[in-house]
C-alpha cells in the first residue's frame, strides 16, 4: 500500500503533469490561459472552407496566414513564434460550434481569431461565456455584449443602416430587401427597418431565402410585385450572385446593394459568377478595399503575395490580415502578463487605435454596448471590372450621406 504521506507529493506530480501543455504560460491574475509557452503563441479559427462559402473561408485562412508569416518573419511577439490552428465547418452551424469548443478544449488556443460565419458563430456564445476564452474579429455575427468576444468589424445591422442612409441621399423612396433565415438575413433586415423608419423610406417587400439553398426566384418575382426603387441584400456571396441575375434576366433595373458580407468583400464570389448582372450595385465595406494605395494596404499586399498569390485581391483575406495584426498588437501592449483578464483590460483601453485598413478601434467595456470595436462603412460600386469608392469617409450609422 502506498504510504499516505506520498498522497501530497502524487497529486502535485499529477497537477504538474495535467499542466505540461500550459508549463511556460504568463498567466499571472488568470489561471485559465493557455496556449502560451516560453517560444510558441498558438491561435485558432473556424472557416468554411468547403461548401458555398468556401470562397471567403479560402480568403480568410489565406489572410491569416499571411499575418502569421509576417509576424513570424519579424521575430514574433514577444519573442514567441505563431502557431495557427484552421478547421473547417463547412458553413454549418454545428460544426462551427464544435470547432470552437475542440480549440478551446483539445486544441488549447490562447484565442480564436477571425472566425466567419455570422450566423453560426453565436452558437458559441455559451461556451466562450463559461471559458471565458478570447473571440477577436468574427466575421459579423450579432454582439453579445460578452466579455470574451471582441467584435471587429461594423455589424450587419449598422451597415445596414448606413446602407439606407446612403440610398435615402440617392433619393430612393421604397426599398425591399432580400434575406436569409439566419442571424445575417436578420441583422441586415433589423438595421434597414430601424433607419427606415428615421429616413422615411418605406419598406415594401420584405423576402426570406434558405441558406445553402439556390432557390432565390421566388423571392425576386415577389419583391418585382412591390415595385421598390432598390433591393437591399442580406444573402450570401452565392444567393447574391444569383439575385442578381434573375433581377437582370427579368430586364429589371433597380438599385441593388448589399454589405460586406453580401457583396462587397465578395467580390470574387459575388459579382464575378453574377457577370454582367452585377455592374452599377453597391456595397458597404468595412475595411479598406485590397486595392487601396494606402500604405497599410500595400504592406498585405507584398507578403500575401508571397503567401497566396491568389488571394492578393481578396478582401476577405485583407480582413483577416488586418484582424490578426491587431489581436497581436493588443498582446504586444500586455507586456509579461498575458492572461485572459489582462487582453481584456488591454483592449478595452484602445481609444481611436488606427491600423491603416479598418475605421478608427475603440472597443470599451462590453457591459457599456458591447466590444464592437468600429460603427463605420464606406460605399463602393462594381463597375464591371472593379470596385469604385463612392465615398471617402467612413460614413457612421444615423448620418445623412449627400
């Protein structure tokens, strides 16, 4: 029989034991971090590589790879090299789920970063909740107001505001829009009501597509009925594309535009398949456009160049670059302590913090109207060829656009 007085010394050896995988882990004032060790800095993220969406989950992972190159190619922070960790869910919400709670869990990411998926992301919410692990810049989903999620990016819901803002100075008097049952449909449906109902627009038709489905025709003779003077989208790249060639093969022409996640950032799966369709819509977009002569914008365009250059004009890759280079600004400023308590007072110290691609960051404190770290849009149009800048600020929800 093993001596009781050996219990002490075994539990400590099994507690060391348990430990291993966090053993170098700055983790002063939060025992939970992990994925930290003395030379190593391991993130994670959820993508839908495959299916519909694999256009902008194929954009996504090359964008962080690219950040992750540059960074590692420049020493790391703080000395430690990055490792990331990319699954796949395949745009469904379940997998999406289980891909978070395996990072978190199996995997043992310090955080998840730039994970798409707006309507599968909340599922999470709950996990990371209890975790208390970090979420930076999903692409999009509705604000939880948690402390553990970190939202970079303008909401569906406000661009969809901006949206409006800006069809109201086009003199549009009547809008429909066209949305997916899910949290993106919703969100974009949400903000073009709420600014309606302040521009005097008025909403007349108001349609409802299947995600993942093709079936969009039903929708667009519908909203044809109702005789709007634009077409507000809340689909995916796919839906878009497709929305906008039965508008086209109607020999209709009213006004289409959509938001980041609808139109703009999508260019690749959006208005390419949509052809001559697409010419003269607009969109919002939330970071600045991959073909920007900004110097921020340049600097991504060299190394992802290097990294994939298939995706050297994928705005969905410009995104996640410029996500992950300031998630890892954020952990630079939380000197040797990097626990998860320590990220979110850092964060929410930003004020105005300025990257060169996204609007000006200010998170704040999430219990003060959530950790959205940025409000603003700007407005392009697809000439056919490429998207144009029809505004030069970023213009905030609730401003009248001239």
């Amino acid at each position: 029989m093993r001596p009781l007085f050996a219990l002490p010394a075994l539990l400590a050896a099994l507690a060391i034991a348990g430990c291993s995988s966090q053993a170098a882990a700055p983790s002063a004032g939060d025992a939970a971090v992990q994925g930290v060790t003395d030379d190593t800095i391991t993130i994670g993220t959820s993508l839908p590589l495959s299916s519909g969406a694999a256009t902008s989950g194929k954009g996504f992972e090359a964008g962080l790879n690219a950040a992750v190159k540059e960074i590692n190619d420049n020493g790391g922070v703080q000395g430690r090299q990055v490792k990331l960790v990319v699954l796949d869910d395949g745009f469904e919400a379940a997998r999406s789920v289980a891909n978070i709670r395996r990072l978190g869990d199996q995997e043992k990411v310090y955080a998840v970063v730039s994970p798409a998926g707006s309507a599968n992301i909340p599922g999470s919410y709950p996990y990371l909740k209890q975790k208390g692990m970090p979420l930076f810049a999903p692409v999009l989903p509705p604000d939880p107001q948690q402390d553990s999620v970190y939202l970079l990016g303008t909401s569906q819901r406000d661009q969809g505001r901006v949206i409006v803002d800006f069809l109201a100075g086009k003199g549009v008097k009547k809008v429909a829009v066209i949305g997916q049952d899910n949290e993106l449909g919703h969100s974009i449906r949400d903000g073009v009501k709420e600014e309606a109902e302040v521009t005097g627009i008025e909403v007349v038709a108001n349609e409802t597509t299947e995600p993942n489905s093709t079936e969009v025709s039903s929708a667009v003779l519908k909203v044809r009925e109702a005789k709007p003077d634009a077409i507000v989208l809340g689909t995916d790249n796919t839906q878009s594309a497709l929305i906008m060639k039965a508008v086209d093969e109607l020999g209709w022409k009213p006004t289409i535009m959509g938001t980041s996640s609808t139109v703009t950032t999508g260019s690749a799966g959006t208005v390419s398949p949509a052809g001559e369709a697409a010419k003269g819509v607009y969109g919002t977009y939330i970071s600045e456009l991959p073909t920007s002569d900004t110097p921020e914008v340049a600097a991504w365009r060299t190394v992802q160049e290097a990294v994939n250059p298939d995706e050297a004009l994928s705005a969905y890759a410009l995104q996640a670059y410029a996500s992950t280079k300031i998630f890892f600004d954020i952990v630079e400023k939380m000197g040797d302590d990097l626990s998860w308590a320590n990220f979110q007072k850092t964060a929410e110290s930003l004020e105005g913090h300025a990257s060169g691609i996204y609007p000006p960051i200010t998170f704040g404190p999430a219990a003060e109207g959530g950790h959205v770290g940025t409000t603003g849009a700007k407005v392009a149009e697809w000439d056919g060829s490429e998207w144009k800048p029809v505004t030069d600020e970023w213009l905030e929800p609730g401003k009248p656009v001239t």
